[in-house]
C-alpha cells in the first residue's frame, strides 16, 4: 500500500538529529593526516553561529562565482535564510584531533571543516500532480547543497555525502532525492550522472526536449537529448538555451 507522501513527510520532519544519525550509521570514516573524520547530523537551529559562518564561507568559495549571472544568484542574506530553514537537516564531516571534543559542535576550535549537505524532507509536483488537481505528488529529500573543501577533495566525501542523503531519504520512506544543478557546472553533472541521477520528469529542459521529439516523430532525437544532458549547456536548443539549471534525481523505492 502507497504510503500518503504528506503523512511521510511530517513524520520524517519529527526525527531528532539522534534519529537520523542512527539511520545513516557511518562506519570506516576516512583518515586526513592521522586526524579522524567525523560526521554531525543537526537541525538548522543546532547548527552554531560560527559553524554557520564556517558553512556560509564554504558554499560561496565553491559557488559564489559559478553561480553569479545565473537563475540560482542570491544575496548572502537570501541564501542564509534558505541555507538555515527551520526545515533543513545537515551532515557535516570534520577532521578533528584526538584532543577536540566528542561530537557537540558548539565552536570549530579542534574541527576542521570537510564539507557539508543540506537537505529537507518534503513533498514535490509529479507530472500527475502538475496534470491534474488531484494528483500525487512524491515525498522526496531534496539535496539543497553538496559541498566539499578543497583541500578535502580525493577522499571520496562527495561520495559519502550524497550517500548520506540517500540513506536519509530511504530510511525515512522517502520516493526519491531530488536536487538542482546548474547547467554550466559539467563537474558536478557528470558526479551525479555517475551516482545514478538523471533528469527528473518534471525538469523543464527534458519536458520541452520531449514535446520536440514528439513534433519531430524522431526517437532517434529524443534518445540522444536525454542520453546526452549530462554534457550542460552543450546540449540545449535554441528552445531551451533560457534554463541554466537541470532537476535531477533518482529513485529510493
């Protein structure tokens, strides 16, 4: 029986960040230079100031740039408020010394900043529900942001992140994880691409790609749109070149 993706939803929004750390379990956590790696699962209001700095700092040092000039582009008090919706969950990895403390991340002295995800637990149109008044929408967990430092990069916590989310997701019922990745970012399109995602059916470039294929009676056409989307911008039509963005996901169930 179809569990109703609302009645999911809100329960997995009543999860303590205990809950949730239980779920994901992680076991063999990787070394960075004898220091031990460590995950933190909080709720945006657990997250500190100073470790909410620490995030802000991290998501504009990969992002700032890449995303300026694109549909995606916020101020810094905008993505704040977005970055820290009462809603949001984080998995945070730190490197720490044996001397840091144990797992509260009440300051970042002894904590080196790895990378983070953000996600929240929500209900998202299906082409049934966008159809039709009465249609199903899906619980999903929805990757808000994937981030990793630079200096942490090679250790496959990329990976071990989006894993994470996954887990989260399937641990609590959800259909599938979905996220938002700009079309000029080719890195991070061929990451997930490798990770099992691929356009959602509610991503407007693949939803306008189908109705030209469907004009053009070609299945040969829409069979290398789709094969070919993780290739970003390289892959537009004129119809499409106006949305920098593609919506991904992949399936829990």
């Amino acid at each position: 029986m179809v569990q109703d993706p609302e009645i999911l939803v809100r329960k997995a929004n009543q999860l303590s960040s205990v809950d949730l750390l239980n779920i994901v379990q992680c076991h063999d956590l990787p070394k960075t230079n004898d220091h031990s790696v460590r995950i933190h699962l909080l709720s945006a209001s657990e997250v500190p100031r100073n470790a909410q700095e620490a995030l802000w700092t991290l998501f504009d040092e990969n992002m700032g740039k890449l995303a300026a000039g694109t549909s995606l582009a916020t101020s810094k008090g905008e993505k704040l408020e977005e970055l820290f919706d009462p809603a949001t969950r984080f998995a945070i990895y730190t490197s720490e010394t044996s001397e840091s403390p144990a797992l509260e991340l009440d300051n970042l002295e002894g904590h080196k900043l790895l990378g983070f995800a953000s996600i929240r637990f929500d209900t998202e149109d299906t082409l049934d529900s966008q159809e039709y008044e009465d249609g199903i929408r899906a619980a999903v967990v929805y990757i808000y942001e994937l981030q990793v430092a630079s200096h942490a990069r090679g250790l496959g916590l990329g990976r071990r992140l989006l894993s994470n989310c996954e887990t989260l997701g399937k641990g609590t019922g959800m259909q599938k994880a979905m996220l938002t990745c700009l079309k000029k970012n080719g890195q991070a399109l061929r990451f997930y691409m490798h990770n099992g995602y691929s356009p959602d059916e509610i991503d407007p470039t693949m939803l306008i790609q189908q109705e030209q294929s469907r004009k053009l009676r070609s299945s040969r056409g829409k069979t290398n749109q789709l094969n070919h989307w993780v290739n970003g911008e390289q892959a537009d039509t004129k119809a499409t070149s106006h949305i920098d963005y593609r919506i991904l996901s992949k399936q829990l169930k």
